[in-house]
C-alpha cells in the first residue's frame, strides 16, 4: 500500500495555496528541497507523514514553552471544549487570565485580548496616534512587528534574502508614516528625533530582536530609546510577542529595568492557541472603544480555549520556576555546541538569550544589527539545517529564525541534539 509523502502532499498544496503554505516561512524556501509534512507532535518530537521523529526547536516559532501538547494545558483545554467554544459575550476566562497577567505584572494597569500578535501591534499604533495626535511611528531596521502595514518597512526573516525591504500592496502614503532607524546607533536615533520627533507619535521596538537572527542590544541603547520618547513626547512600545513571558515572567520590561507605555504579546500567552493581547496604562487602555473613542473589535477576541491554555501555562511556568529551569538547560546546550565547533574547528558561533539561541556563521563581534550577520548565512544555514533534518533535528527553516527550547527538552534529549547538530556542522 502506498503510504504518501511530504513531496506529493507539498505538490497538492501548490495548487490550493500560495507556495503550498499558510505563512512564508513554512515553504524551505531557497532550501531546495520540499517541507516535511507532519502529522502529530507531543514534548519536544514531531512526527512526520513518513513516520519519521524529530526533536523540535522551532516549537511552532515559540508559543509552545512547555511543549507540544503539555498534559496539564491538554487536560484543560480537553475540558473547555466541553464547556464551550466561543461565546461572543462576556465571559470568565477572559476575567480569569486578564485578572492574573494585571496583578503579576504592575505596569499592564489594563489590557485588551485580541487574535495574533499583529492585532496587538496594530491596535497599540492606534491607541498611541490617538493619545498624541501624531501620525508618525519609528521602528527599527530587522525589527519584524507582524504584517501589519506601515510596519511591513524593512522587517523580518520573512522578507531576509529577498531584494525587496518591503512588501508590495502597501501605499507610498502609508508606508511613509513609518520612521526607521537602525539598530545599537544612539547617535543616528537622535539625529531622526531632532529631525521628526514633534511627529512621532510612538516608537515601537523588540527589546530583544529574535526575527531577523538573535541581535542582543545594549542597555545604554534601550535606555536612550526610552529616554528620547519621554524627551519628545512619544509614547514607547515594547513589543513582546517573542520575548513576552519567553526570557522570564514579566518579559524585557524585568530584565531592562524599563517600563514602557505600552506592551504586546502573542504567542506563549495563549498555551499553544489563536491569541494576542495589547496593554499597559490605564489612561491609554480608557481610550479604547466601548470606553473611549479608539475602535478595535474581533468576533473570535479573548477565546476561551486559549484563555485557559494560556493561564494553565503561565501557571505552570510559575510554580516550576520554568524561566530559570529553561535558561540553565539552554545555556548548557548552547555551550555544549560552542565547545564541539570550536572543538572541530568550524567557523560558527551561537548566540543565546534565555531559552532562545540562534546559529550563524562566524563574526569578530556579537552580532546587534542586520549590517553585522555575516554575508554567506544562507549558505551556512542551509548545509547545516539540511544535516540536522536528515538526522531527526527540526531547526526552523530559515537562516534568520531562532531556537526555541521549551520544558519538554530535558537535558539528555539537548546533549542528543547537539551531538547531532555539531555532526552536522562538518
């Protein structure tokens, strides 16, 4: 009996979807060969269509820190979807996670639920237009902040190896309310606020670039893009969506000591499932509709399956000391590869910030701008993620994205992957 394949499932789906996919990156675009179908994931694996298990470090690009189908969040949402589906009404669970995610973290006075990160991005830009009636937002080169429009200028791993820096579809009117400035260049971000700062109504940032490589910033650089939004009256917005309960509880705004005016976050928030979520102070949340004049709406907004997956996660990570857990093991694993490719003499380096690591090609200095990822990582990349797949190690499929290690890599799987990965690298 003829049992099919991910190549004659990647040729029907050609026909049905653009690329035969449902988001760029999912294509092995520029990898030469077609993405593997799965079928089931559980921990850390993944299983294939030809019944073959991988260990996972793309995690779904990082909503899944506990693992795929952890128990406890299984269990929970097995009980939801008994309970209910989708209410469009008031309800408890949206209460329940909105209540827990105010009261541990004192700087979201009030929050909205949306769908995806790029929701949270585009409603925050809203809310800080309104509250300073400007129309100008500056973001920063190899910054990626959703699809949302204006901010589709010069973004993320999606665009990274293509000519363009921008998306075709988007207005030259549109695309020039957006402001951008590079990365780790204090002086350049003050020569574009002594420019454009009376027009800018916001500045949107990831505190910890993870999109387009791992590009770790300095304190002195965040701390100067809050203290020029608070000079020039501009709202900041730290958009957490990858970083967001990923390096810790309360996110980069814990780690850099800086509390923006804004947050958002996806992903990890909402244990596996559909959903994102904007807040910060009271004063700008009163803005939004029904409230105040600001409007936002989503028929499928705070779905209670993923408002219990999320809180069952959140929980859990709490009351294992998760954070600290991951970031010890994803250390151990990063430095486990350091040693084996300095070991063998190959020329790559591995950047890692809490649970996240990133592999590229070898560099005098750490890497915090695109200008400074070395010029042959797609070829690299490429050599190495086909290795790694072929022996049951699932990197994501771009040079650009970053690993994710989640609670379900226990530290013998990670010395298993790295022995693989370092082969690999030969």
């Amino acid at each position: 009996m003829h049992k099919v394949t991910s190549e004659e499932l990647f040729q029907r789906a050609l026909k049905v979807a653009p690329g035969g996919v449902h988001s760029p990156v999912r294509s092995f675009k520029g990898l030469d060969r077609a993405p593997v179908f799965f079928k089931q994931a559980e921990g850390a694996f993944l299983t294939s269509v030809e019944d073959k298990k991988y260990i996972d470090f793309c995690q779904s690009f990082g909503p899944l820190i506990l693992g795929h189908r952890d128990p406890e969040v299984a269990e929970e949402v097995h009980r939801m979807v008994d309970t209910a589906w989708t209410f469009g009404a008031t309800e408890i669970y949206s209460l329940e996670l909105a209540e827990w995610i105010t009261s541990t973290l004192p700087f979201m006075q009030k929050l909205r639920f949306v769908s995806s990160g790029t929701e949270a991005v585009m409603s925050a830009l809203r809310v800080a237009r309104a509250a300073t009636g400007r129309s100008k937002i500056l973001k920063f080169e190899g910054c990626y902040h959703g699809h949302v429009d204006n901010l589709l200028v010069k973004a993320g791993s999606g665009l990274a190896g293509a000519s363009a820096s921008s998306s075709a579809g988007i207005s030259a009117e549109v695309a020039a309310t957006t402001v951008v400035a590079p990365l780790d260049d204090e002086a350049k971000l003050a020569e574009v606020f002594a420019a454009q700062g009376k027009d800018i109504a916001a500045v949107i940032i990831e505190p910890l670039p993870a999109n387009y490589g791992l590009l770790i910033q300095r304190q002195e650089f965040l701390q100067k893009v809050s203290e020029l939004c608070k000079k020039n009256g501009s709202l900041l917005i730290f958009d957490e969506v990858i970083s967001g309960f990923r390096v810790g509880l309360a996110g980069m705004v814990e780690k850099t000591g800086i509390t923006p005016d804004l947050v958002t976050y996806g992903k990890i928030i909402g244990g596996g499932f559909p959903v994102g979520c904007y807040g910060g102070r009271a004063e700008l949340m009163n803005m939004v509709a029904p409230s105040g004049d600001v409007y936002q709406a989503g028929t499928l907004s705070a779905n209670p399956i993923g408002m219990r997956a999320g809180l069952v996660t959140l929980k859990k990570m709490q009351r294992l000391d998760g954070w600290n857990v991951l970031e010890k093991r994803t250390q151990k694993f990063v430095q486990t590869l350091r040693d084996g490719f300095a070991k063998k003499g190959l020329p790559l380096k591995v950047e890692q910030h809490s649970s996240l690591f990133w592999i590229h090609g070898n560099s005098t200095n750490t890497i915090r701008t695109i200008e400074q990822i070395p010029a042959d990582q797609g070829a690299t990349f490429k050599k190495l993620f086909l290795k790694s797949l072929d022996k049951g190690v699932y990197l994501a499929p771009n040079a650009y994205e970053v690993g994710f290690v989640s609670m379900a890599h226990s530290d013998e799987l990670l010395a298993e992957a790295a022995h693989i990965i370092i082969d690999s690298a030969e």
